[in-house]
C-alpha cells in the first residue's frame, strides 16, 4: 500500500508523471503549441461571437459611469429635501 502524503500519495504521483511523458513523447511538442487548448474552431468562432468586442466594453461604461452620477444626484436631491 502507498504512503499517503499531503493530497495524494509519491506512487500515483509517479505513475501521473509516466503516463504523462508518456503521452507527450507520442503527441509530439506540436500538441503545447494549440492556441486554443484543443477546442475545435466551430466552438471558438461560436464563444467568440458570444463574448463583449471592445466597443461594447466602452459602451457599458458610459451607461454605469451614468447611472452612478444619475444615483450621487438623486441621493443630493433627497438629503436637501429632508433638510428643509
């Protein structure tokens, strides 16, 4: 029986980092060089077209930058009310 240390025990580390070397002496160094970690390009051109451009990013913080002066306003306006 192996001898637990921590999270896992040193003969399943061993035998992870063989299977490892393993497969990455068969992939060959072409398989560390996928940009997109081996998703296929239909489902990256589908999160791409799902995901915020940069003018989209822009446009969203107009809106906030908005709706927090339009709340400081709005919360002035309140306390100089209560004040009189």
């Amino acid at each position: 029986m192996a001898k637990v240390q921590g999270e896992g025990d040193y003969e399943s580390a061993r035998r992870y980092n063989e299977r490892t070397r393993k497969f990455m002496k068969k992939a060959g160094k072409s398989a560390t060089k996928r940009a997109t970690g081996g998703v296929d390009g239909a489902a990256l051109r589908k999160a791409k077209s799902k995901s915020k451009g940069g003018k989209q990013d822009a446009r969203d913080e107009v809106i906030m930058r908005n709706l927090v002066s339009k709340r400081s306003k709005s919360a002035k306006t309140k306390s100089s009310r209560a004040r009189a």
